[in-house]
C-alpha cells in the first residue's frame, strides 16, 4: 500500500469513528469510556478526539469495544482500509 492510500485509510476510519458516534449521541468523553483496552481501562476525551481528528488511532485491543460502542462491527470500523489493502 502506499503512503497516499494509507492515509486515505486512516482518514476513512477517523471519520468513521467521529460519524458513528455522534450518531449514537455520545460524547467524546463516554466514547472514551467504553472504548476499553484488554485491561478495563478506557481513554479520556483527549484520546477520542485525536482519533476522530487522525493525530492517532486506537491501539488495536480497543477496537471490539470501540466497535462496539459504535454499534458496528470491527469489519465496518476498518472496512475501506481493508478494501485498500486488497487494491
């Protein structure tokens, strides 16, 4: 993959994730709640909006919650970055 459609896939999922959320009515701050890591530990509105704004994106144990609280499954969270992948 190169440099231009990885950052089209990232940017594709920082939307995602700041779309669907809003869709759902939560916050950044209840986001970062249920956005849990294998330990329990959830992130504050800082983190959230850095993904939602492509300064970083979740560490990959977070993703079954934050999918989850997206109401999405984790194939839909990275689906176009998938899709580039196979390009």
């Amino acid at each position: 993959m190169t440099t231009e459609g990885k950052r089209r896939s990232t940017a594709a999922i920082h939307a995602r994730i700041k779309t669907r959320r809003k869709a759902r009515g939560l916050s950044q701050e209840e986001l970062g709640a249920k956005a849990v890591n294998l330990k329990g530990e959830g992130v504050d509105k800082t983190a959230v909006s850095h993904w939602e704004n492509g300064i970083s994106s979740p560490d990959i144990e977070r993703l079954p919650a934050l999918a989850a609280a997206l109401e999405i499954t984790v194939d839909e969270l990275l689906a176009e970055a998938e899709a580039e992948v196979a390009a």
